[in-house]
C-alpha cells in the first residue's frame, strides 16, 4: 500500500509518498501559482508520471488549499499535519514547531504525540514568508540570497513589523545608501524577533524547538530566531516537506 | 443566512426580518421604543414604562465607514456599527427609538455615547464596577434615577407593583431562554448552536414579552419532542465546545457557523446573549423592588467589572454543566477588558483541563479563510 499526502501552500505546493509502513519513498515540490485548482491538477500528473495512482492510494491535502484536491479522500489541517510530520522528521514526541509558511506563520507545541496548543499569526503578513519575499524584491533578490546575505551586514534595524511599512522603511535605507547586506541583516532581525515574539508564548524549556517550512534551509535565518528566541532551533533537510509528510501518515490510516 | 435555520427555528428567523414592521405598528400605536445596548440594561424598568425596549448592537460592517468620519479606527466593530447606524439613520430601531439607554461599560460605549448624546435622546446609567460594599447601594439609586426620569419624560408615574409584574414576566422569559439553552446538555445536543443562537436572537424582536416566552417554550418543547423520537440533528461524535467572550452576533458565520461546519457543536454561550443574563432572577416580591432589580443586573459578570469573579465563577460552572470538550473565547477587534481578561480565562481553562483557544476578530470577511483553519485544527486537537 502507498499513502499520498499533500500540502498545498500559498506559495508552494508539496507531495509526498509513504510505503504505508510510515517511511518516506518520494518527496515532490511545485509552485502553487496563481490557481489552487491547477496546482492540484498538476500534482494528479507528476504523481502518475512517477508511477503513483492517486485514483487508487489514499490521499489526504492539508495547506491553505486542502478543499480543492478532488482525488483526496480527506482535508486536514495544516497544523495536525505539521505536527505529525515533525514529529516522524525529527523522531520526537515532544518539540515545538516554528513553520514559517509562504502567508502565516504557525506556531505548535506537541507533547507526547499530540497538538496540546498552536497559534497562527492573524491576517496580517508580518513575520511571514511573504514579508521576506517582498523586502527582497525591494532588494532586487530573492529570499534565501537575502537571508545569506544578510550574514555580511549588521548594525542596522528597521522598526515597522507591517510589510507595507517595513517596504518604506527598506527604501528610505536605500536612498540613505546602506549597504544590501546591511539592510537584508535588518530585514532578518526584524522578522526573526516578530516570529520569536509570538513563539516565546509556546515554546517550553526542555523540549526542542524545530524550524518547518519553506525556509528551513535559511540556516541565517534560523541562527537569527535561535538568537531571538534564547533557544536552540534545529531543522533539517525534507522539514519543508512536514505538512505534506504527515498527510500521507494521516492517509496511511484512512 | 435566516434561510438556511431548521424548519423549526423559521418563525425566530422571521422575527427578525418582521421585527422593522413591529417596531413601525409600535409607534403608529402611540407606544413608545428605547434602543438598548447592553444586558445590564434594566428591562423591568422600561417594561413598567411602557416603553419597549429593542436592542441597538451593530452587527453589520456596512456602517463602520460612516462611524470612522468620527470614531477611530482602531475600536471595537460593534461599538463602530451601532454609532454608524445612528449616524447614517440605516438603522430602523435607532430611528424609532424615543430615548436610547447606555450604561458605563467598557470605555469605547461610554465615550460613543456622548457623541451619540448630540444626534439622539440618549439617558445613561452609571454602573459601579467592581465588588464594593456599596456598589449595590449605588447601583440601586441609579435604577431609581432611571425610573425617574422615565416618569418625567413619558409624564406618567411607574408603580412598584408595575415594576413587580414586569419582573414576574421577565423571570419567565429568562428562564424560557434558559430551558432553550439547556437543551444542549443533552448528548449529543439538541440542536446546532447557530440555530439556537438565532432563535435567542430572534427573540428580541417579539416586542411582547408573553409572546417571547410562548414561542420559546413551543421551541424547546417541538426539539424536545424531536429528540425523543429519535431525530439527532448533531452527530454524536462532535465535540461539544462553550462559547465565551464579546457579543458575537457580528461575527457568527465566521465563528459559530465555521466551528458546526467543521464538525463541532457549539453547545453552550456564555457571551452577553447567551446565558449570563438569564442566569439571575429578580425577587418579584422583594420589600425594595428597585433594589431587588438593580440586585440582579449588578451579577451579570462583564469583563468590564474588576475583579470579574462572577464570569469566572459562571464558566467553571458551565464547563461541567455542558460537558464541554473545549472552549473558544471570542474576542471583538480591540475590546481591551475581554482581551485582557482572555489570560485569566486560559489560566482558569489550564486547572480545569479544557483546551481553550481565543480568537480576535472584526466585522469583515478578510480573516475567514483563517479563522476556518485555525478553529478546524483546534477540533483536531481535541
């Protein structure tokens, strides 16, 4: 038996295959663009091409899309499928998970295997992926270089936690002539004392707090909110895969 | 969205929508209307007046631009709505209202009401907020002030034994929305909590109170008798989930109606239309009736009293009485004393072992997708 789950974010959508046994066969990436709709289309073809049938395995979608994956038997949250998924990813029961997704950020405290409480930012965007994505357009780069870059600079902040204003403030350190580095170091401490902020509420002593999401890879970024936070965050490798992960373990039990 | 109520709740739904024509035969009666904002109000006073009271709270996002030409942005969406309604006359309650009756609440009414004061008649009770020895006494000489000034305006003199009656019958509508209320006890419950919800709605919009304790009681007896034959409108595996909080009548699809579509059951309301106001009678046949009306309005735990015992008092009780497997707070946009006291209602949730989630919201429909997502997961959870 093969499980399918997938997470289909505001910005990314993930796929991912469980042997049914609870291990992981194929791990699978696409933009969502502009219609949830077709992205789900897309994720029935590249499944089929890679020798699954999601006509056939059983299939749960969790992410901001989750209600519109027709071949899904059934819709979970983001915040359970994260949970169960960090949880297999990292081979812990107890942690708290920091996932900073493409338009919220979440924040889950997990004890002995179950979601014991969780927050999620409101509708604004500050100290999500989004408010990167627009401070680096500002900075003509991307994300990830922006946090790489942001290595380099120091000794520069800016105030504003919402992404309109926090723009203005990177153009008005722009025509003042700070440097990129400079500017991208502001942009990270900033969001990484939002995000930390809101995880100081959940985040216990004693149990390990890991990074989920399309930026765990930012190693800068995490180094920043580890700072922040006062605690050690750990990520690894497939943690961007954590929602899609633990749909196909919810799936493995339909 | 009345359209979408179970067949038995229709006439609570169409109450509403007839509650403008009620309101209109009213006056063309020669009656008289006071618009009420608040459960602290009291009613037996208006009642023994002859005065109708009808409820004023906004609940519709469609004013909040014509409140924010005075009002700032950054305040409560109910407190913006009903001056917005007021402000722009959309509102047909606001516009046969004789006088309006406001109380000392939280700040945001207080100040509203002084510059409601200069479009409308509008009359304002002083409510002591805390526990004092002499808040009752207090309390009570202004419920006397109000009856006072109702005599003067109206030019008519209001009798205890008026007072009395008015009582008499709003026991029995308290406890007629109680029995409704209590219905969800049962489990599974005996309803969907929207629709409960409506009806209690629905129901202020009677104008006579004989016929609101009839058609609730004919309500609770039709579900009740539903029930017995076997009919279970909720599944037995919803978790049954309390309501605390703000006013919700504002923000009830995208709470109440997201929480029952998610596979919930809201099965009981602790909020300002919900069961704090009915829990308390008044002593009909008390030496001092004043006193004994003043008595019963002083228990209604408000986040607006310091401390607020009595709310946490009353949500230890329910969570037990209704069995509840969670509880969500519903916080309106920058209600500081509800927001605030959500600390010592998760403090309180954490000893009594039941998960507790608080939301804040406003009147417009930008956070639902968000809201929907986050009170599914705290289902999950559960």
């Amino acid at each position: 038996m093969r499980a399918i789950g997938i997470d289909i974010g505001s910005s990314c959508a993930k796929t991912a295959v469980t042997d049914g046994q609870g291990n992981v066969l194929w791990l699978d990436q696409m933009p969502t663009g502009w219609s949830s709709v077709e992205a789900a289309e897309e994720i029935r073809k590249r499944l089929a091409a890679a020798g699954f049938d999601p006509g056939h395995d059983p299939c749960v979608a969790t992410g901001y899309g989750r209600v519109v994956v027709p071949f899904a038997q059934k819709a979970v949250t983001e915040i359970s499928c994260h949970a169960k998924g960090a949880q297999k990813l990292f081979g812990l029961a107890d942690l708290d998970i920091i996932d900073i997704g493409g338009q919220d950020t979440k924040v889950i405290s997990v004890r002995g295997g179950s979601v014991r409480d969780f927050l999620m930012n409101d509708k604004c965007s500050a100290g999500t992926g989004r408010f990167l994505e627009v401070m680096a357009n500002t900075l003509r780069t991307d994300s990830a270089s922006l946090i790489a870059m942001a290595a380099e600079g120091s000794n520069t902040s800016i105030s504003s936690m919402c992404t309109v204003f926090a723009e203005s403030e990177v153009i008005s350190l722009i025509g003042k002539g700070e440097s990129r580095e400079n500017i991208a170091f502001a942009v990270v401490t900033s969001i990484a004392k939002k995000i930390a902020s809101q995880a100081s509420r959940l985040c216990a002593d004693g149990v390990q707090t890991v990074l989920t999401g399309g930026l765990c890879e930012a190693d800068q970024l995490r180094k920043a909110l580890s700072l922040e936070l006062g605690r050690d965050i750990i990520s690894c490798e497939n943690a961007r895969y954590a929602g899609a992960i633990g749909a196909a373990l919810f799936a493995e039990k339909l | 969205m009345d359209f979408e109520l179970p067949a038995q709740f229709a006439q609570f739904g169409d109450a509403r929508k007839n509650g403008f024509l009620r309101v209109k035969k009213i006056k063309e009666n020669g009656g008289r209307v006071a618009g009420t904002f608040c459960t602290f109000t009291p009613q037996e006073i208006l009642d023994a007046a002859g005065v109708s009271p009808v409820s004023l709270c906004g609940m519709s996002e469609e004013t909040i631009p014509a409140a924010e030409a005075h009002l700032p942005k950054n305040m409560c969406p109910l407190i913006k709505s009903s001056y917005g309604f007021a402000v722009s006359d959309k509102c047909p309650y606001t516009y046969f209202s004789d006088i309006i009756v406001g109380e000392t609440t939280c700040d945001g009414k207080k100040k509203m009401y002084e510059l409601l004061g200069k479009m409308k008649d509008v009359y304002l009770l002083h409510l002591p907020q805390g526990d004092r020895e002499h808040a009752l006494e207090q309390w009570t000489g202004e419920v006397q002030r109000f009856r006072e000034f109702l005599e003067q305006r109206f030019g008519e003199e209001i009798s205890d034994e008026a007072i009395r009656e008015a009582a008499r019958l709003r026991n029995k509508e308290r406890a007629a929305r109680r029995r409704l209320m209590e219905l969800q006890k049962a489990q599974p419950p005996m309803s969907s909590g929207y629709a409960i919800y409506k009806a209690l709605e629905g129901a202020g919009f009677y104008f006579d109170v004989k016929e609101v304790c009839r058609e609730l009681t004919r309500l609770a007896d039709q579900l009740e008798a539903d029930y017995a034959a076997g009919q279970r409108p909720v599944s037995e595996k919803a978790k049954r989930i309390l309501i605390t909080g703000c006013p919700i009548g504002g923000v009830l699809e995208k709470t109440v109606k997201a929480i029952e579509a998610a596979g919930g059951a809201v099965v009981c309301f602790e909020n300002c239309s919900g069961i704090k106001a009915t829990i308390d009678e008044v002593d009909a046949d008390a030496p001092d009736i004043i006193a004994a009306v003043a008595e019963k309005y002083l228990k209604i735990g408000c986040a607006v009293m310091t401390p607020d015992i009595r709310r946490m008092d009353l949500l230890r009780r329910l969570v037990s009485e209704y069995r509840a497997d969670g509880a969500v707070e519903i916080d309106l946009q920058a209600c500081t004393t509800y927001s605030v006291e959500s600390y010592t209602v998760r403090k309180l949730m954490e000893e009594l072992g039941v998960p507790y989630m608080a939301i804040e919201t406003d009147y417009s429909v930008s956070d639902s997708g968000q809201l929907a997502t986050r009170l599914e997961a705290f289902l999950e959870m559960l």
